[in-house]
C-alpha cells in the first residue's frame, strides 16, 4: 500500500475514532445541557407558539389548535425580544433581498434552458440551428445556472437571514455579502456566456472558465465575511445547531472551488477523480448544510415546539463533516483509478447513513403527531417535503454507490434523476418554503395571493413525481440494455424515448411552477395585488385583536 492510500485510510480510521469519541462525549454531557440548548432559537415564552408568516389568518388559527389546541396570547411573548428579532430581521433585509431575487431570475433562466435540454434528448434537432442551444452547450448552461445562479444565491441569502436571527443580532458587515453577492452574480452571467459562445473546461459542475471562477471565489469569500463578524457580536451563549451547518457551508465551499479550479494542476485520471470529489463535496458540504439548517430553524419555529432531540442534530453535524468528503469516487466504478480509492469512496457512502439516520430521525419526529400541520402551513408543506426527500435521495445514493447496483445505473439517465432528487427534490422545495417564511419578514409585506402558493407546491410536486419517477425507470431500462450483448447499443438509446418525453412533461410543468413562484415573488416586492394583514406583523395587542377577532367568527 502507497504512501496516498494509507494516508486515506488512516484519516477514514481518524473519522470513525473521532465519530465514537464524539457520542461518548455526549452521553457524558461535556456539549452542554441538549434542553436548553434546543429552544435556544426561541424566545422567552414563545414555545408553544405557531410562525408562519406565509399563512392565512384562518390557516395560522387552525395550525395553532393543530399543534397545541389552544389559542395563546402573545402579551406572554416578551416585547423587548420581539424588537429585537425585528431589528435583526431589518439588517440582514437588503441583502437577503437582493439575494433571493437574484435567485429568482436565475431559476427562471435556468428552467427554461433545462426544458429546452430535455426536450432535445428525444428531439435533438430541434432549433439545432442555434449553436449556443444545441445539448453540448444548453444543458452545462442549465446546470450551472441552477448549481450556482438559484440554489446558491438562495442558500447564501437564507444564511445572510438566519444568522442575525440564531445570534439574536444584527446582521454585521453587509455591506461585503452584497459586494460578494454583486461578484459570484456578474461570475455566473459571464460563465454562462462562457459556455454559450463555446468556452468551458469541460468538466462537469466546473464548466465555468477558471478566469471567470475567480469572481466566484472571492465573491464567496466575502459572502462568508459578516458570519464571523456577527459571530463576534454574538448575544447568545450557546450556538445552535444550524449556525454550525451554515459555517461549516460558507466555509467549506470556497475551499473546495478553489482547489477544483486550480489551473494547469490537474490532469489525466486525477482530474477526473478531482471532478467527481469536487462534484459531489458540492452537493454534500454545500447545498446539504444550507438546507439542513433551515430545516433545523424553521420546522421547530413553525411549529412552536423543540427539535425532538438536540444531541442528535449535533451527531448528524458532525458525522456528515466525518464521513462525506470521499464519497465521490463511486461515480468513477470501473475506470481507470486505484480499487481501493473506489472501495473507500463505496464504504464511505455506506457510513452516509448514520446522517442520514439522524437528521430523518429528528427532523421527521418532531413532525410526529403534527403532520395535519402541513394542510394549514405553506411553509411547512415545502421543506417537510424537502426533508422526506432528503432521506430518499440519501439512501438511494448509498445503495448506488454498491458495486452491483452502479454496474446497472452507471452511465445513465437513472443517475440524472437521482441528482434532481437531492439538488431539486430536497434542497430547492427547502429553499421554497423558506423563502416564502422570509420574505414577509423581509418586506413586511404579506404574500398577496396565497392560492397561488398551493398552485406552485402542487406543480412542482406532481411535474417532480413525473420527471423522477418516469426517468429512474427508464434509466434502469437503460442500464439492463447496455448490459445485454446480444442488444444494439442503439436499442438501448431507443428503449428510453417514452421515458425521456415523459421527463419533458413533468419538467415543462415544474417551470410553470417556477413562473407562478417568480410572479407571486414579484407581486409581493412590488407590493401588487391585496393588502393582507396577518403573519408577518404579529406582536403585542395587534395579535391578540386578530385572535378576538376569530374567537368571535366560525372561520
């Protein structure tokens, strides 16, 4: 064994030791005591509360007797702590804007360039005419766009959010998030021209010029500046556990992009396995933290009651820091890269499971009980959503990397859906929830047509189910036929047609989601449509006359 392969292997040994160490550590109480540290993110006598500022009054009224079946009064809420949460809401508010209606744009570019994608799959010569939309260019664009325009100018401004709020104050250094914010925007724009005039590096996920990646770092880097300067200001004792996954995100994605952007470093049968280190450490140290953090701050705020566990938020933190950063490597199964790399990547996405395991035990019990909560919480509906999806994609993910199954999934369109799986079905109906939590908060404002929400959720649900359920299949089809000798390479291309229009079906109907999501977002910044008086300006006597107000009506 070489100097490279023992040097993985003792750091794998190190991870398992520190795992076990890390649990004894807990059980002997040395993190604190996990019951105070739980409801840390919620004020004092707010606990038994309902949030959701994307809720109706009638819906707010029910999903409190849902969960509780009382009515409080919020004269029990400190108003001193309520100011408080609304000055901090207030600082981070600009950026967290002009970060989430950034996203919004790119979502809507990015859904029609992944509509125009797929429909060539099954049409290619389809306005073939066009260079810059032929598949070799759309669909890089597509991708990019999504990776970098939406899901991370939405994390970043969700992040820009929440950490004024798990610090309880204000947002400090804004002013670099929105030049960092100005940066990876005017990076992401000309990357995607990059790509469209026919410029790319060529490798999945780092198709963006390394010169045009450089805005990309630093702008993230300037990003992360106002966490650790709100960290210092600080005016609570313990941090909860979404301020860990949100670091750990805003610190880990630099690095990475850096080191996969590095050029005239990586070559031949390295950079492929860089490639797919890079490539799945983006979805695992970057999207998965953002997204569990929300998850972790707003399913409990919602529903006005604890995580169901503490200690096994901070296990699933920490072993997902432990065990993902190799597990890329199953992606190169049978390629010319050393056994062992690949066996360790397989045994490493294998170990996901103890996060896994965590966070859906968590997370899903203290849904436990509450799940009719979902009927009246648009909110809720999104990232508890989200989350189931997040165990599937994981498990599924797991059970890919094997060596029997790969042998069938690899090299087709089963693989594609399960990356919509994770990246779309976890972290964007996450991203959707919250958004649509923040940005009364943000605007003080309420959401002008609240139908319009249930039309996105339902869109985006039922075009999803289509897309990935009709796509695994074919996908898995796929795989048998190139398995099969006495099969025409050309017959295994041909089995997957009804499968891929079917993909074309259900993604044409999550963009209409995306354009019903971006208009309601719009109506609402512009301050369209109805005045609604409710959630988002909940506190002291006004709440207490909107509760007097539905105590005397049947709603």
């Amino acid at each position: 064994m070489d100097f490279t392969a023992s040097l993985l292997l003792a750091t794998f040994i190190l991870s398992l030791f520190a795992l076990f160490l890390y649990i004894w550590s807990m059980s002997k109480g040395m993190f604190g005591d996990s019951v105070n540290a739980a409801v840390t993110i919620f004020s004092k006598n707010e606990v038994g509360f309902v949030d959701d500022p994307a809720a109706t009054l009638a819906q707010l009224k029910e999903l409190q007797a849902t969960v509780t079946g009382t009515t409080p009064l919020s004269d029990d809420l400190i108003q001193e702590d309520l100011r408080a949460r609304a000055e901090a809401d207030k600082s981070s508010s600009l950026v967290v804007g002009i970060c989430l209606t950034l996203a919004v744009i790119w979502l809507l570019i990015a859904s029609v360039a992944g509509l125009v994608s797929s429909v060539k799959l099954h049409s290619p010569d389809w306005l073939a005419q066009y260079s810059w939309l032929t598949f070799g260019r759309i669909r890089p664009i597509h991708l990019n766009l999504v990776a970098y325009g939406w899901c991370s100018l939405a994390g970043i401004g969700v992040s820009l959010w929440l950490v004024p709020r798990l610090l309880k104050t204000h947002l400090v250094g804004s002013k670099y998030a929105i030049a960092g914010g100005a940066l990876w925007t005017v990076g992401v724009f000309l990357g995607a021209l990059s790509i469209a005039l026919g410029y790319s590096d060529g490798l999945e996920w780092l198709e963006f010029p390394w010169q045009i990646d450089i805005l990309l770092v630093v702008g993230g880097g300037l990003v992360g500046l106002p966490l650790w300067m709100t960290l210092l200001r600080r005016k609570v004792d313990h941090l909860y556990v979404s301020v860990w996954y949100v670091a750990a995100g805003l610190l880990w994605f630099p690095v990475l992009f850096l080191i996969a952007n590095v050029p005239y470093l990586h070559f031949g049968v390295e950079q492929a396995t860089m490639n797919w280190w890079f490539g799945h450490n983006v979805l695992g140290l970057w999207f998965t933290p953002i997204g569990l953090a929300s998850a972790y701050y707003l399913i409990p705020k919602i529903l006005g009651k604890p995580i169901y566990s503490y200690n096994l938020s901070l296990l699933g933190f920490w072993s997902l820091a432990f065990f993902y950063s190799q597990v890329g490597g199953h992606h190169l199964i049978g390629g010319p890269v050393p056994t062992w790399l690949i066996t360790m990547s397989i045994v490493q996405s294998v170990m996901m499971i103890i996060p896994v395991f965590a966070v859906t035990v968590n997370l899903h019990m203290t849904v436990l009980g509450n799940f009719k909560a979902l009927v009246y919480s648009p909110t809720l509906r999104f990232i508890v959503l989200g989350t189931i999806l997040y165990t599937a994609a994981s498990v599924q993910g797991s059970l890919e990397a094997l060596r029997s199954v790969n042998t069938v999934t690899h090299f087709t369109h089963f693989t594609v859906a399960h990356a919509h799986l994770g990246l779309y079905g976890f972290f964007s109906m996450v991203m959707f929830g919250a958004i649509y939590y923040i940005m009364p908060r943000v605007m003080n404002w309420e959401w002008p047509y609240p139908k319009l929400i249930s039309l996105h959720f339902w869109l985006v649900l039922i075009g999803f189910l289509i897309y990935f359920i009709w796509l695994s299949i074919g996908g898995w089809l796929q795989g048998l036929a190139m398995l099969n000798p006495d099969m025409p390479f050309m017959q295994s291309v041909a089995v997957t047609l009804p499968y891929l229009e079917a993909r074309s079906i259900g993604g044409a109907l999550m963009t209409l989601g995306h354009f019903v999501f971006a208009f309601h977002f719009f109506a609402m910044g512009w301050k369209f449509g109805p005045k609604r008086l409710g959630a988002s300006l909940i506190g002291g006597s006004m709440t207490n006359k909107i509760w007097s107000y539905f105590e005397g009506k049947n709603v």
